[in-house]
C-alpha cells in the first residue's frame, strides 16, 4: 500500500514535472513557430533580394553590351565584316565586363562569331538555331548550365547585327548570391530537375535535392518545406524568366540553422527545469512529511484509542480540517469511553438492582479468598434466597416482583459495610461477602440480614407482602479456598435450610452427597411422566358407623430406574420448589378421574381424595381443569376430594381461600389434611371452605396405649369436638391396631384410615380388597 507521504511526493513531482514539460513544450513550439515564420519572411525576402540582384546585373550587364555595339571601331568592323577585329572587340569587352559567353549574330538571328572567356570546347560551335530565338537574353538553360543572357544592337545607323553577352550561372554565382541574400540557392532546369546546375547546399544534400523535388505534389510557388538528408529546409521556388524551358532557382533555408541560435536558449530552459525538478524532489520529502506528520499522529491516536487507551488526547494540528479531525477523534474518544463504561458496568452490574452480578462477584469473591488466607481471617459467603417469590411474580405480576427485589437489595445493603459485597445472582438470590473476625461472624450476619428483609412487612402500591428467605452459609477457607466450591457450598446450605424450613443453614461436611442426590431427581423429576415411572396407589378411608369404605386416598409413588422408590416426602419438596409440581398434580389428577370413570363402569361407586400443593393453590385456572376433567369422564363432582395440608392453607390463607372457594362450588369436597400441625386459628378454619379434617397420624398412632387424660387422647377428642361443632367431618389417619378403632369410634370419629385397614394398593387390587373387607369379622371391645 502506497503512503500519503510518497503519493504526496509523487504528486507534487507529477504536478512540477507536468508545468515544466509544458512550458518547455510551449517554449519549444513558439520558438519553433516563430524561427519558421522568420525564415519564411526572410525566405520571401531573400527572394525579392535575388530577383533584384538579377535585375542589377542584367542592366548592368546589357549598359557594358550597348557601349560595345556603339562602338565605333567595332560597327565599322561588323560593317566591313572583319572578323578579326570583331573576334578582338568581343573578347576585350567581354573580359572587361567578365563575360563568360560573346555573340555576334544578324539581324536575324545567324550567329556570325562567337567568343568564350574560357576555352570551352562546348561552345566553339553553336547550333546558329539558337541565336533566332529570343533566348539570347534573359536566364536561359543552355548545354546542361543556365546562363544569363543580355543583348545590344549594332546600328550604323540602321541595325547591322546583334552582339550578345552571356553569363554562366554557376556555383561561384550561387556562393556569391548566397552571400548576398543569407539563403541556399540552386539553379536547376524547369524541364529535367535530376541534378541541379548550381547549387550552395552540402553535397550529400545537393544529391538528393531532385528526388524530393519529384516528391512535392504540388509546386513549391510558396514557402514549403522539404525534408532533404533528413533536415528540413524552407523553400521558395522562383521561375526566373517566363520562357518555356528557363531555369528555375530554388532559395532554401536550413531549420537546423534557423533554429540553432535558440539551442542555448533550450539547453538553458532545460537546465532551469532540471534544477526545479532536482529542488522539488529535495523539498518534496520534507513538506509531504510535514502534511503527513498530523495524520501520522492521528493514526496513532485512532490505533492507541482501538486498543482502548484512553489516558492522552488526541493532537489537534494547526491545519484546519486535519483540527476538526483531531477533535473529532477526541470527541469519539470520550464517547467511546464513556460507552464502554457503561458496557462495563452493565457486564459487571445487574440492570435491575445495580447490584454486582455474578460475574462480579465471583471476582470479588476470588480476591477475598486471596486475602483471608494471605491474613489469617475468615470470609463468609452467603447466598440468599426468597421463599415463594414465583408466587409473587404469578399474583401480582412482574413489576412488583422486581420492586420487591430492588427493596431487598436496598435493605441488604442499608446492613452492611462498605468493605462488603451484595451482589445479585440471579432470579430471586443474592450473594453476601463479608470477612468477620470468628466463625460465628457469619451467623450473627446471617441474622441481621434475615431480620432486615423479614423483620417488617414490605409495602409496594399498597399491597404489604411479609417476605421470607432461606439463607445458606459457607465459610473460606473452612469449606473451601475457591469459587466454585464456596458458591456451590453455601447454595447447598441454603437448599438445606429451604427443606428444613429454616431461615439460615450452615454447610456441614455430607451436604454435597445429598445436593448432588437431590440435583440428579431434580434432573430425573422432569422425565418421570414422560417414562411412566409414577403410579397412583390408593388407601381406603373406611367409616366408622356402617364399616364401609367410601372413600380413597390417592397418592403418588414413584419407582426410580436406579435409586428404587422414592419417598414423596423427598421428591414433592423438590417438585415444588422447581415448579414442576403443577404438572405432577394435573397427572394425578387426570389418572385418578380417568380410574374414577374405569371404576364407574364396572359399577364401583366409591369417592377418592387427591393431594394438592400449595402452589397449586396460587393456579387461577385449576377449579376450571378440574370441572374439563369431570365433564370429559362425565363424573359428578362429589366423586373428587381433595385435601391440603394445614401448613400449606395457612401460609397464604387470603389467596388459597379464593381457590379453594372456586373448587368447593364445583362440589368436590375439601380435607384439610395433618390438621393438628399447622396451628391454624379458630378464625381462619371457619373462613375456609372445608368439609373434613384429618386428625394428623402423628396424634393416632400412639393413641391406644394413653390414659384418657393423655396430651394425644385430650387432643383428638378435642378436634372431634370441634369439627363437629363446626359442621365438619373427622378422619383419623395412622390407625395401626384395632383397640385404636375402636377408642375412635367412641370419640364419635367419622372415618378412620390406616394401615390396620389397609396399606396403599393399586387400583386392580381394591375390587377383591373390598370383598375381602366386607367379609371381615370384627370383635367387640371388651
């Protein structure tokens, strides 16, 4: 790639190379032009000047003639026809007058004598033909020369003869005329151009004169010009008399000549612009380098601002375009940095709350493991989670799911030093990094925390929401001196605390076992429909007035491929908090109805009761998929129970109070089920909608072996008391011994479930169950 700095050279050369061609090509051009106009007008001139130089000789010439034939000597001579004297005369004027040729003729024309300067055989006899024509004067070509011609006549006093005088028209003339006149002259004949009679110019281009003559198209009656031995001359052509068969004289002049004085003046142009091309190759260098030096430098900046240095400016060059680029590139500079900041912080940053993310976090955490260990001190790392928060988000909809994480956020924050970190992980849990001076730091943290977010009711567009979270904690280097392990640590501890229902867990050696037990059902949970490894078996409730049974219980099981069964009490946590127990309770649902209509078709009329969660409790549209089921199974509704746990009614009694009002108009009866446990108040279990409660199995089992005053027995005769004063049925659930049957029956017990009736069974066992139960012998109690 070509740089600025050699286009810029290249172009300042091109533009000083291309003025100077120019100038030297018009220099050369107008002199060339003006030197041909010059010699053309000299040429033309020249020719004037020849013309009256012939005209000066021949009238010099024919006044020495005239004194000749007034001679009186002579005319007597002519008149007595001496031939003697004539021969004497002829000679001794001609030579005075330097005449090559001298004719005597008579009046008509006879040569009588004729006499030569030179001894020149070729004219001793003359064809007398030639004297009666007017040739005897004027230029005449004459045996291959051209000669000037004068004449006089002899009277005495009538015309006795005709003396003529004639002049070769040589190289000697030519040379004299070319000194003359400045111009090449040659004499060459008008009929037969092969070689010239006399010429000045060099011999090699006298020779080859008549063959570019006989090139010229057009006769030369004007200045034109001939290329002859590769020189071109100007040449103007004269016809010097107007008899057919004169000479012509052919006057040139050299360009080469013309133009030679104006050779110094182009050498000195050329050298002018050589030393111009020389100075602008020198300074070129310099001045394109002082043009490029501030886009250098403002490419430099662009590169340095690329690679995100932002520490310098960009230079802002005192040209003015090449300043605003150096000020835009400022400008672009602060803005890029400004946007990468923000980009940074929102890398770093959790949008909602401004909190750090986990990316933060994890950098913060990893510095604060380097620098407890390099001190000796200890870092507690707790994660923190809000219970229910899915259920905020569902009820009350999304902006006030995030308000209430930013109100969490602030109160957190509003609990801790400046030294330590809250960061927000994501969903619903946040991270707390704080050093502490003893192992119990993070407790005594963990507990302002818990009381910051939980210790008074939250208020957001006027709905108070009371919050609950479930906080783990893991200590570095205590469990664990990396990332990874520290965050997986204290997230195991909250996932013990979420289960045990505590607000705060410490990680304790054999947690992972158990979390990587629970990750990999948690993992399995989503498959298990799809692979049938659920199935519904169903305990009898059997009342105790008639000893039938007119009820069932529905519950789940589930057969794991590789760890077996598994308790409910282990999975529905797990289902519950992934938010997978929804599709595990439409499941039951669907394959208790559908049992339900297999049995009504064999005539087996009998009710079951299936277990709902909490959560279930927050799905608007539950009472509508349970009334699609019964009217797709045509079922009537008292076929269906269902029964929640009092724990699960009296976390959000306002909200479960709606649905369970929905399913209750529907007719299908509500249990509430291990009632004895939830401490529900006598205000709130009058609200509810409910037709039975179950007496929780953990006061029946022991019942039988009590006193009448017993804690256990005073209870249960207590809370059949009461739900029958309160209009509502009791099931007694965990009976394992027929002397608890019957303690029951004398509380006035409804109904009674357990394994002394029977275990779970499946639902192809419960026909011959029931025959067998019918045919069952009871004894009486002593």
């Amino acid at each position: 790639m070509t740089s600025l700095k050699a286009r810029m050279t290249l172009i300042l050369l091109g533009f000083v190379s291309a003025v100077l061609a120019v100038t030297l090509l018009a220099v050369l051009l107008s002199t060339a032009a003006n030197v041909r106009e010059q010699a053309s007008e000299e040429l033309r001139v020249g020719a004037r000047v020849f013309e009256e130089l012939l005209s000066n000789r021949d009238r010099q010439l024919s006044s020495t003639t005239q004194v000749l034939a007034d001679d009186f000597a002579f005319r007597e001579a002519v008149a007595t026809e001496d031939a003697a004297t004539i021969r004497s005369a002829l000679l001794n004027h001609g030579g005075r007058i330097d005449a090559d040729l001298m004719i005597l003729s008579d009046t008509k024309g006879q040569f009588i004598t004729t006499a030569l300067r030179e001894n020149d055989n070729r004219f001793r006899e003359l064809d007398p033909a030639i004297g009666q024509n007017d040739l005897r004067q004027g230029v005449i070509s004459l045996e291959g020369e051209a000669w000037q011609m004068v004449d006089a006549t002899v009277r005495a006093p009538l015309p006795l003869a005709r003396v003529s005088m004639g002049f070769r028209l040589d190289d000697r003339i030519a040379a004299d005329l070319r000194s003359l006149t400045g111009l090449h002259v040659s004499f060459l004949s008008s009929t037969d151009e092969t070689a010239p009679y006399a010429s000045t110019l060099p011999g090699h281009v006298r020779r080859e004169l008549p063959e570019r003559l006989a090139e010229q198209a057009t006769a030369i009656d004007d200045v034109r010009t001939l290329t002859i031995a590769g020189e071109d001359y100007l040449s103007l052509r004269l016809t010097l008399d107007g008899h057919p068969g004169s000479p012509i004289v052919l006057l040139q002049t050299s360009l080469s000549e013309a133009l030679a004085p104006y050779r110094p003046l182009w050498l000195q142009m050329a050298i002018i612009a050589l030393i111009a091309f020389t100075l602008t190759l020198i300074i070129a260098g310099p001045l394109a380098n002082r043009v490029t030096r501030p886009t250098r430098a403002l490419a430099a900046a662009a590169a340095r601002i690329s690679q995100g240095d932002y520490s310098r400016s960009a230079p802002v060059p005192p040209i003015a375009e090449l300043a605003q680029l150096g000020e835009a590139f400022n400008a672009m500079q602060e803005g890029i940095r400004q946007r990468e900041q923000r980009i940074l912080h929102q890398a770093y940053h959790d949008p909602l709350t401004g909190l750090p993310n986990r990316t933060l976090a994890a950098d913060r955490l990893e510095q604060g493991i380097e620098r407890v260990q390099r001190e000796g001190r200890v870092l507690g790392v707790l994660v923190l989670d809000v219970n229910r928060f899915k259920e905020i988000n569902d009820s009350l909809g999304h902006p006030t799911g995030d308000a209430v994480l930013r109100a969490i956020a602030s109160r957190l924050s509003s609990r801790l030093r400046g030294s330590d970190t809250v960061a927000r992980l994501g969903g619903d849990e946040f991270l707390v990094l704080a050093e502490v001076e003893d192992k119990q730091g993070p407790e005594r943290l963990a507990a302002e925390l818990i009381d910051a977010i939980s210790g008074q009711e939250l208020e957001i567009e006027n709905i108070r929401l009371q919050l609950a979270i479930s906080l783990g904690i893991a200590l570095c280097p205590r469990d664990g001196t990396d990332v990874e392990t520290l965050l997986r640590r204290a997230d195991i501890a909250m996932y013990q605390a979420k289960e045990r229902q505590l607000t705060s867990s410490v990680y304790a050696a054999g947690h992972d076992e158990a979390h990587l037990r629970r990750l990999k059902m948690l993992s399995d949970l989503r498959t298990a429909i799809d692979d049938e490894q659920f199935h519904i078996q169903y305990q009898p409730k059997i009342a105790v007035s008639n000893r039938q049974a007119t009820q069932l219980e529905a519950l789940i099981r589930w057969n794991h491929p590789e760890q077996g069964f598994v308790p409910p009490d282990e999975f529905i946590p797990l289902a519950e908090n992934s938010g997978y127990i929804r599709t595990i309770s439409r499941w039951v649902l669907q394959t208790v109805i559908r049992q339900l209509a297999e049995w009504r078709r064999s005539e087996l009329s009998i009710a079951v009761a299936v277990n709902i969660s909490a959560l279930d409790l927050v799905d608007a549209g539950l009472p509508r998929y349970v009334q699609a089921l019964l009217d797709q199974h045509e079922l009537p509704p008292s076929a269906l129970g269902l029964e929640i746990t009092e724990t699960t009614v009296m976390k959000d009694a306002r909200h479960a109070l709606h649905i369970l009002q929905e399913l209750r108009s529907l007719g299908v009866a509500i249990a509430i089920d291990d009632f004895g446990t939830g401490y529900s108040s006598l205000a709130q279990l009058r609200s509810l909608p409910v037709d039975e409660l179950k007496i929780d199995k953990s006061f029946v089992m022991k019942l039988a072996g009590q006193a009448e005053d017993a804690e256990d027995p005073v209870i249960v005769r207590s809370t059949i008391d009461l739900a029958h004063n309160m209009g509502l049925k009791v099931v007694a659930e965990g009976v394992e011994d027929e002397a608890t049957w019957w303690r029951l029956a004398g509380y006035g017990c409804d109904s009674i479930q357990g394994y002394w009736i029977s275990r779970p069974m499946p639902a192809d066992a419960l026909p011959e169950w029931l025959g067998e139960f019918a045919n069952r012998q009871w004894r009486e109690p002593d």
